[in-house]
C-alpha cells in the first residue's frame, strides 16, 4: 500500500481506521512541510525583532508565565518542560492507542500553526513509520493544558531521554535513536510547548473507543434478535408504523436492521400465546437506537478533534501574530467520552437483562437453559458475571467532565478531566463486549431448545459460533465458552457469514 500523504486536508474516521487497520505508512506533503517551515521561521523572526516576553517562548509556563527567560536558555527551557511533566503514572497506554497518539499529533504539527521543527516532526513520523512505541502511562492528564503528561512521556524519545518499545523490547531514548541512526532533537523555542499542550491522549482513546463501539453496536442489534427469536418473541414493535410516529434516526435504522436479521424466521412466523414481550425485546429500537443517535454526536466532535490544532500559543504568520488561546481545553471531549461511556454502558444494561429473562425458565425454556436443571447449574452463573460488568459500568459512566480541580497555582482553574473520561469511557466499552458475549452465549444455548428454525442469516451466525462453542450438555468450566463468545466477536465480520 502506497504511503498517505498527510496534508492540509480532513481524515474521516474511515480514513484513520484505513490507515491503523492497513498499518499504512506516512509522510508530509510538501505543502505541509512549507507550512511547518514558514512557521518556524516566522517564530524565529519575531524572537530576533521582538524584546516582549511571548508566552511559552520566552517565559516561563502555567503560573511561571510571567517569568522571562534569557534568549540562550530558550532551548534547555524546552528541554526541562518535557523532563518536567513526564510524571505519568498508573498502567502502561496499549501500544495500539500510543500509535494514534503518535498519529494525531503529527497530524496537529502538520497544520504549520504550531512552530514545530520540520525535523521534530519528521523523527515524530519516522517512530510511528518504524512502529517503535514510545512508554506513556495512563495517569497523569487532567485534560485542560492538554493532556500534558501523556504527552511529555510520548515526546521524551526525540530528546533522547525516556523509553519506547520496538519488536517487544524496551530501549532507553538514547539507545532507541543509536539503533535507528536518527538525531536526537535539539528543542527550539516553543516547541516543548507545541508537543505537550494537545487532547491527543483524549484523542487517541476515544477514536480507539470508537472503532470497538461501531462493531459492537452492530452485534448488539445481531444478538438482541437473535435473544428475541431464542426468547419467542413477537415481531411488531419492529413495524415501521411503529417507528414514523417518533422518528429518531437511530431507532428507526434499529427496527429496520433487526427486521432484516429475522427475515423468515419460522420461529418468528409461528403463532404467540403472549401479547406483549418485555421492554428489553419490545424496546430494542428505542434503546439501542438511542445510544447510536448519540454516538453520531461523538464521532462529529472526535473526528473534529483530530483534524484540529490544539496546542498553545497558535502562530499566524499570514496575520503576523502569535496568539494565546485555550485550545488545549478538553472540555469537548470529556463531555463526548462521558456521552460515549453512557450510551454504550446502556448497551450492555438491556443485554443483560435479555440473559436473564433467557434462563427464567419462561416460555418453554427450561430454567438455566440445562437438561436436569437441579444437578446441573446450566447458565445461571454467567448471568452473575455479566451484572457485575453491567454494575461496573454503571460506577464507570458517572460523568468525570463535571469534576474539575485546581492546579499551577490558580492559573488553570478549570480543567476538563477528559483524560479520565476516555481511560474509563474504554473500560465501559470492554464491559460491553463481554456482556454481549454472555448474551450471545445465552441466545444461541436458549435456540437450541426451539423445534423450529430461526432466519437463514442466524443460522449461519449460530454455525459459525458452533465451531468455537458447543452446546452445554451438563455443567462445566463456562468461563472458558464465555472467552471463546468474547474472542467470536472480536474476530468475526458479520457481513461475510
């Protein structure tokens, strides 16, 4: 595959799940590289013309803004704010999300608003190119002067200094640039700054986040109809009548989906003796619709984010001016992550439900869904496991974007916390993967007790799962089907069954 030349241009999600899914190569336009370089030489420009502190540049940094640095510390001055604010703590950041958080930041740079080095920028490209993983850690970012620490940590390699992960192994800074050959960055002004104020932890996160819901809001739908077919359950609130009376995209786009997943079902054509389903069947379009309305709102603000320029102060060298704002503040992002973690904590709280009504022991189903219940335990336990995720995710989903705390002595007395917001909005969305996957676990033990058949489209799903999970004869390790569900969804694409 040919390398993506990042320019001035908007990336879509497709487009960065193209680049990350095809592990495709990057470089810089030349109409990037001009725009990074006429940057860069109009910041250098001004520190020769001006004699006024410029914040960042020239002075110190947070509550030290007013203190002035000499012209011949302007360098270690950059130095010392990456050494400074690598404080992370906590786990290790999965090399899968420090690959966008190397990705997104370039794309950031490339915008020539920041005053970045075209070299920095290059050895940024040639770590994400030769998939050498800086170590950054998941603690640390309050999410307003961006996520600063992630960030210092991502960055230290260019300097030398820190550590990064190739092939599996970990290699100091200084090692890691000797094995490649590259040069270590010698840090201009404002270019510490440039590399740590930015939302691309945030960023990386919730995009991250993102690819994982979009393929678990569609088994949602997949294994709710098949829980309605395994459950007898009636078809009509289904009926696009139904839906035209309150049209939400996502509902009615829900309805219409799982009327398709159950064409000629022979369950579902079979006559009922109940009027009614309970609300986690009959509400299907209205919850799991609900959850996708709102996930079209988060994409917009990701998707935004990623093709922004977010550190501080911005440079306008068409304007002649050096501006400093407050693009760093995560605030729109901690409120879509906390929207992320609440949509898709709803996902896996009518999952859960739908197991539960499935091992009742209603409408002709043997209680647990085992012959000789009594002896055998059948699935009454994995239905535990799945209300501790669905209880997990309910702590999980109270919002961090209405916390704040003060810090640099006052002068960021607003953050965002959508650092927190994203490190759990991701938890929320492994929870939800693992609840549907004891809810898929269910439904298809639950179908193997109906005389008739269901859609030809879940017949293919259920034979697929079969070669992965066999029927529950009588009680065994179930932990080891439940991994085996999990590991079904990860790597299963619906649309080739």
């Amino acid at each position: 595959m040919k390398e993506l030349i990042i320019n001035s241009g908007f990336l879509s999600l497709n487009d960065v799940w193209q680049i990350y899914v095809n592990n495709q190569k990057i470089k810089l336009s030349d109409e990037s590289k001009e725009k990074v370089k006429k940057a860069r030489n109009f910041l250098d420009h001004k520190l020769k013309v001006s004699k006024k502190p410029i914040y960042g540049i020239n002075t110190g940094f947070g509550a030290l803004h007013n203190i002035k640095i000499d012209d011949k510390q302007i360098n270690l001055l950059q130095e010392n704010l990456v050494r400074s604010h690598a404080c992370g703590i906590g786990k290790r950041v999965p090399n899968e999300i420090v690959k966008l958080m190397l990705l997104f930041k370039i794309l950031s740079l490339s915008k020539g608003h920041s005053g970045a080095q075209l070299a920095t920028l290059e050895l940024l490209i040639a770590l994400y190119n030769n998939e050498v993983y800086p170590i950054v850690y998941r603690q640390g970012s309050l999410g307003a002067s961006g996520d600063l620490v992630p960030l210092a940590h991502l960055s230290l390699p260019l300097i030398g200094e820190g550590e990064a992960e190739f092939e599996g192994k970990i290699y100091s800074g200084d090692e890691i640039l000797k094995k490649f050959g590259w040069k270590k960055i010698s840090l201009q002004a404002k270019e510490g700054l440039a590399l740590l104020n930015g939302t691309q932890f945030m960023s990386a996160y919730g995009i991250y986040s993102l690819f994982k819901t979009k393929k678990l809001l569609y088994f949602a739908d997949v294994i709710a109809a098949l829980s309605l077919d395994a459950f007898d359950g009636r078809i009509e609130p289904f009926d696009a009548l139904v839906q035209q009376t309150r049209p939400h995209q996502g509902q009615i786009q829900t309805a219409k989906f799982v009327k398709e997943i159950l064409s000629d079902s022979q369950i579902l054509a079979q006559d009922k003796k109940h009027v009614q389903d309970p609300y986690s069947f009959r509400c299907i379009p209205q919850v799991h619709g609900a959850s996708k309305d709102a996930i079209v709102y988060i994409e917009r603000t990701l998707v935004n984010e990623i093709n922004a320029v977010t550190d501080n102060p911005l440079i306008f060298p068409d304007e002649d001016r050096i501006i400093s704002g407050g693009n760093f503040h995560g605030q729109p992002l901690a409120l879509a992550l906390d929207m992320l973690a609440i949509a898709m904590s709803e996902i896996a709280n009518i999952s859960e439900r739908r197991t539960y009504q499935l091992i009742s022991g209603k409408r002709n189903l043997p209680p647990f869904l085992v012959n000789n219940p009594g002896l055998n335990s059948g699935l009454m336990i994995p239905q535990y496991a799945s209300a501790s995720a669905v209880s997990q995710n309910k702590q999980l989903s109270t919002p961090a974007s209405v916390d704040s705390i003060e810090s640099s002595n006052g002068q960021e007395d607003h953050v965002s916390m959508g650092a927190n917001a994203a490190t759990k909005a991701l938890r929320v969305v492994d929870n939800v993967q693992r609840v549907l996957a004891i809810e898929l676990l269910t439904a298809v033990q639950a179908l193997e007790f109906r005389k008739h058949k269901t859609s030809p489209f879940l017949q293919a799903l259920v034979k697929s799962y079969r070669k992965n999970v066999s029927f529950i004869e009588e009680d065994r390790i179930l932990q080891k089907d439940i991994s085996a569900s999990i590991d079904f969804i990860e790597n299963t694409h619906l649309e080739n069954l």
